[in-house]
C-alpha cells in the first residue's frame, strides 16, 4: 500500500487547498504546462508532510506510552514525590507522599506542607525551600512530620526548582528514614553507653586501691596500668610496665621476687595468663623497688581472648598486702605472746564473764577458763572455780570492790591496771585487765604479796627517813641561823680590827709594822673565809636554774678587779650555761694565782671551744702545784700550793660551781711534765644554745 492509498484527507481541507493552489495559479499567469509541474510539486510536498505527520503521531503514541510509565513510576514509586510553590503549599503529589503524611491526594492539595511538620522543623522547612527556589543545584534537609495518631517520622527532603508557566515550582523527593534515624539513635545511645562503660571502667581503675594491669598483646610486650599502679611502682602515668618490653623500653627501677629470687619475664602472672590462655589465680610476690622499699602484692591475671578463644592479651589486678601480711605477723606474735602469757607459771589468767543485775550493775562474775599459773598462785583448783561464780568461792565482801572494777572494764571496754588484796588468800595481786567482747574481760595477774611486804617496810623506813630529814632540817635551819649570828659578829669585828691593823701599819715601824702587816693578813684570811662561806651557802641553797651567761664579760669584769696583777686575754664572745655565781670561780683562780705566785707572777687567761663545748684555762707562772697534791686540791680544807698558806676553801667552791654548771675541773702543769715552772687551771662548761 503506498503512502497516497493511505492517505485519507479531510474534503474540507481539500477543497480549501484546491482553491488556492488555482488561486495562486491565476495570480502567476502561469502556462498550463508550469501550473501541472508546481501541482506535482505540491502533491510531493503534501506526500512528504504526511509521512511526517505519521511519524510524529507514532512518536506521540510513543510518548504517550512512555508518560504512562513514568506516570505509574511517579504513582507507585515507595518515595513521596510533592511539587510545591514558594511558599510550601502542595500543588501534587503521588500515592507515597499522601501516605507519608496520612492523607488522601485529594485533601492535600492545596495545603501547606508544613502543616504536617513538629512545630520545631518549620523554618528548617522555611529554609530549605528558600535555598531550593534560589538555586540551580539540589537541596536537602531533615524533618519530622505528624501523622495522625500523633506518630511522628523523620523524612529527608531533597529537591530543586522547576519553572513552569505562572511561576517557579519545588519539586521535592520525601524519603521516609524514619529507621535510619532511630538506627542512628540506637547507635549513638550504643556509643553513649561504650562510652560511658568506658569511663566508669576507667574511673574505677582510677579509684581502686589496686594494682591492674592490661596487656594487649599475647607477648605482654607492652603492659598498661590505673593510676594507682604506676604510683605503686614510681613510673609516669601511660608509661610501659612490662618486663617483657623490648630492651630499652623495659623498666629497671624494680624487681619482681618471690621467695628471694627474681622471677623470670616468662612467669609473671599477666605474660603466663596471656601466652597460654588460662587464667592465674592467687600469686603472693614481692614488688622490690631500687631504694629497697619493698610491697608483698596478691592477684589474679586472667586472659583476653578473641571470637576464635585464642588469647590477645590479659588483665590482671593485685593488692598490696605489705600491711595485712604485717599485721598477721603481728597477730602471730600476739598469739605465741598470749601462748606464753597462758602458759608463764608466773602470770595467772583468767577468762571471765561478768554477771548484771537487772538495772545493767556489775554485781558478780563466773570464771570461764584460767591457766595453771592461776591455780598455783592463788591455791584454788580448776574444778572448783571453772563455770562458777566467785562469791561462790570467795568471801563475797572481799571481791566486791573488785567485781565493780571487773565490770566497769566489761562493760566500757576501758583497760585497766592496779593492786588488790585477797585477805581470805593472805596475797596481794598486780592485775591487767581488758576486754575482748562486751560482757567478759580477761585477767591477768601476778603474786606482790613479797613486794608489797618489801614496800610496806621501805614506806616505814622511808618514813623515819622523812621524820630524820624533817629533824634535820631543823636542826641546819638552827645552826644557820647561829652561823648568820656568828657571821655578822665576826664580820663587825673584823672590820673594827681592820681599822685598828690599818691605823697602826701606818703608825709603827720595824718589827712593830711587820707585826701589825701580819695582824692586818690575818684579818683579810678572816673575812675570805667569811665570804666563802657565805658562796658555799648560797651554792647550796639556790635552785641552780642556768641561764646564758657572756663568759667574755665574765671574765674581763673580774680581770678589773686585779689592778696590779700581770693578765692577758683575749677570748672570743660566748655564751655559757651559768648563774651569777660564775664570777666567783675566776675571783679564786685569779686570786689564787696572785696570792701565791708572788709579785712578779703573770696570768694567761685561755677560752677554747672543741667538739662543742667550752674549755677555759687560767695559767700562772708561780711556783706550780706538786704532782702528789693535783688529786686532792680541790677537796675541802686542802692546802696545795708549794708557798702561802689558805683556808682551802676556795678551790672547793671552784669544784662545786663548775659541776653545778655540768662541767669538769682540773690542774695541769703549764708547762707539761715540769710542775715547778707553773699550773694551769683548768674547766669546761656547757654552750649555751
């Protein structure tokens, strides 16, 4: 069939056609013969044209069949499809938009999008399609709509502009992720709470007084520890604690022990557990730092292992037992020290309950057990007191006092110490008492009844003592008090005769003034002796109390009160312990010095100050101090000096003050070995602080 049989045209058109070909015809004044060739143009034209228009209607069929399709896609597609005008309002959408807002098509148009949506996502809404009707590219966004029941579902938007006829459009894909959210949701939640077990692990690997290690490879090449561990082994927080490391990285600082001898690498807890896969349980080591500090740890290691069970690792966690171990060795002592306590055939025990009255008063107790020392030092047999009261085998007034003190320790649980008689038993008892549990107390004790006896004569003898010392007392005030008298008698006379031997060395000559020389000597001696007294009273009679005293102005003052004598010295400034009877020692050194050793003496006065304390010398050039005299110069009455003649109680008085003041005195020869050439007195005294 060719195309012209086919052709079925429409007369109208036809006609029209016709018309103005004959028309056009006319116009040209064409000849037939031209008019026939442009009809046969024309009728080529039309054949070709309508060739055209059959495939433009194949490809509209085409078309059509294909919006079909694309029509059903859009209809039934699982994504919600919306076209929305500037401002969200829904001018179409396909059967999975409807569904995932809840609503019929119908109901729909016309309505804003964002109706649907948690009040909180509308200016996300706003946003999104603000930016997709501004833009060329794809936008997106997530919001929650409502559905009716109150659901709420997470959706994402993605859409662009399109622009149509009256104005610009947003074509939006709604995809329900309403799934994806809440997997997000679990998974965030699920990360939360790794996270949260993480830090509460790590806060009790932080808060617990323990040692925990972790290993993550089977080798324990490297070994973490908890905050206490690297305290417990002076390592810096995050360091490697494995003995195991690679040599540089391996700590050196201290060693693991165990019954004295290091323990290998190999065969510590965590390696062992992580190399075979078995846990370790109830290791006792020694953790031995390089300072010598030393810790007895206890512990389990336990190991790590995969899906597969092979082990990656191990975790284990000790203890510091160094106290409890301590302890233990204490608490053996206590019970080898109570052992010998129960079985010392000197020290009776006695485990007892005590008995109350009904308003909670101690008014008896019962022995529960007691020691063989208990039945040798009071005579009672263990038959008769185990399990029985003890006004049932004493005399009740006499263990009444006692009860209260026995309850008194049961009840408060207040140890206590003291003496108590027996007289029914004719002994007296030194008892220990305290309190292992509420109502029962232990006793121990031991027989005084010798001692007391000793005690009882020592306090008779002790007070005639007191009765003697009292008379005594008495009697020295009474002889003090004549000694005051005499002493201010002889004092008075002294200084009236003094006068007299003044005025008459001053009248007489020859033999009557060396007379009277001597008569004023002998009056001087008269008045030292007095006043030597009078120290030796007041060393005795003062409290002694030492204070620091400048010894430099001690003696430069005392120097002064030698004028006419020959003295060097040149000591340094120190503080002794002393009191202001200190003077008095150089007053009769010095004095010493000058009285014997004649006009031409001189007199070196040395302070030196080896391993801490103070040593002073007063050296002279007299006639010295024989050697069979040195041991008893400074006795009382002893007269040493090779001329001159002395009371001997100056030296004396040396001797006391000096060991008053804690210090020692002696006499040297100033030349050693050569006595005749001088003496050098010496003493020692205590620094001051």
């Amino acid at each position: 069939m060719t195309a012209m049989q086919k052709r079925t045209p429409d007369p109208e058109l036809r006609q029209r056609a016709e018309a103005e070909v004959q028309e056009k015809g006319r116009a040209m004044n064409l000849p037939e013969q031209d008019v026939r060739k442009l009809c046969h143009e024309f009728e080529v034209h039309q054949i070709e044209l309508e060739l055209q228009n059959e495939a433009l209607q194949e490809l509209q069929r085409n078309l059509q069949a294909s919006e079909e399709k694309y029509r059903d896609l859009y209809e039934f597609a699982p994504i919600g499809y919306y076209t929305l005008d500037p401002n969200g309002e829904i001018l179409e959408t396909n059967l999975a938009g409807a569904s995932l807002l809840g609503r019929g098509r119908a109901r729909l148009i016309g309505a804003r999008l964002q109706f649907f949506l948690e009040p909180e996502d509308i200016d996300l809404l706003n946003a999104f399609i603000d930016r997709a009707g501004s833009s060329d590219t794809k936008e997106a966004c997530d919001v929650r709509l409502k559905r009716n029941g109150g659901e709420l579902a997470w959706v994402l938007l993605e859409g662009k502009s399109a622009a149509e006829g009256d104005g610009t459009r947003i074509r939006v894909a709604a995809t329900d992720i309403t799934k994806r959210k809440q997997a997000e949701r679990a998974l965030r939640e699920s990360e939360a709470r790794e996270r949260r077990r993480a830090s509460e692990l790590q806060a009790v690997m932080e808060a617990v007084p323990a040692a925990v290690f972790i290993a993550l490879d089977p080798e324990s090449r490297t070994i973490y520890g908890s905050r206490w561990t690297y305290d417990l082994f002076r390592i810096p927080p995050g360091g490697n604690l494995s003995k195991s490391a690679p040599e540089g990285e391996r700590p050196t600082h201290f060693r693991t022990m165990k019954d004295g001898a290091e323990i290998p690498p190999a065969e510590l807890p965590i390696q062992k557990a992580a190399a075979t896969g078995r846990p370790v349980e109830q290791v006792e080591l020694d953790l031995v730092l390089d300072d010598g500090t030393m810790h007895r740890l206890l512990g389990n290691a336990v190991p790590l292992l995969d899906e597969s069970g092979r082990s990656y690792g191990a975790v284990g966690a000790f203890i510091d037992i160094t106290e409890r171990k301590r302890a233990e060795e204490a608490l053996k002592e206590n019970v080898e020290r109570y052992q010998q306590f129960f079985n010392n055939p000197l020290v009776g025990y006695a485990l007892c309950e005590i008995i109350t009255d009904e308003h909670g008063n101690p008014v008896d107790f019962a022995y529960l057990e007691i020691n063989q020392a208990f039945e040798d030092l009071t005579g009672l047999k263990r038959e008769d007191v185990l399990h029985r009261r003890v006004t049932e085998i004493l005399v009740p007034e006499e263990v009444a006092e006692l009860t209260q003190r026995y309850g008194r320790v049961a009840l408060t649980g207040e140890s206590t110490t003291f003496h108590y008689p027996i007289p029914s038993l004719s002994k007296w008892f030194e008892i220990a008492v305290f309190s292992p549990q509420q109502g029962r107390f232990i006793a121990f004790f031991t027989d005084i009844t010798d001692r007391k006896r000793v005690e009882e004569a020592l306090q008779r003898r002790t007070d005639d003592l007191i009765r003697k010392s009292e008379e005594l007392e008495a009697a020295r005030d009474e002889a003090n008090m004549y000694l005051d008298i005499m002493t201010h008698d002889v004092r008075n006379a002294n200084n009236v005769s003094s006068m007299y031997a003044d005025l008459l060395v001053e009248l007489l000559a020859g033999d009557q003034w060396l007379y009277a020389r001597k008569l004023h000597a002998s009056i001087e001696r008269s008045s030292d002796i007095l006043r030597n007294v009078a120290t030796i009273r007041r060393a005795q009679e003062e409290s002694g109390r030492l204070v620091p005293v400048n010894l430099d102005a001690v003696i430069r003052e005392e120097i002064g009160s030698f004028p006419g004598a020959s003295i060097r010295y040149a000591g340094p400034q120190v503080e002794v312990l002393a009191d202001n009877l200190m003077p008095t020692i150089f007053t009769n050194l010095i004095g010493n010095s000058v009285k014997f050793g004649g006009p031409d003496v001189e007199i070196t006065i040395r302070v030196e100050e080896p391993d801490g304390e103070v040593l002073v010398s007063v050296e002279d050039t007299g006639p010295g101090v024989p050697d069979e005299v040195k041991g008893k110069l400074f006795h009382r009455f002893e007269r040493g000096m090779a001329r001159g003649s002395g009371e001997g109680l100056g030296l004396f008085i040396v001797r006391t003050l000096v060991t008053r003041y804690g210090g020692e005195v002696w006499v040297d020869d100033r030349v050693p070995d050569h006595p005749d050439e001088g003496a050098a007195f010496r003493f020692t005294l205590k620094k001051a602080a």
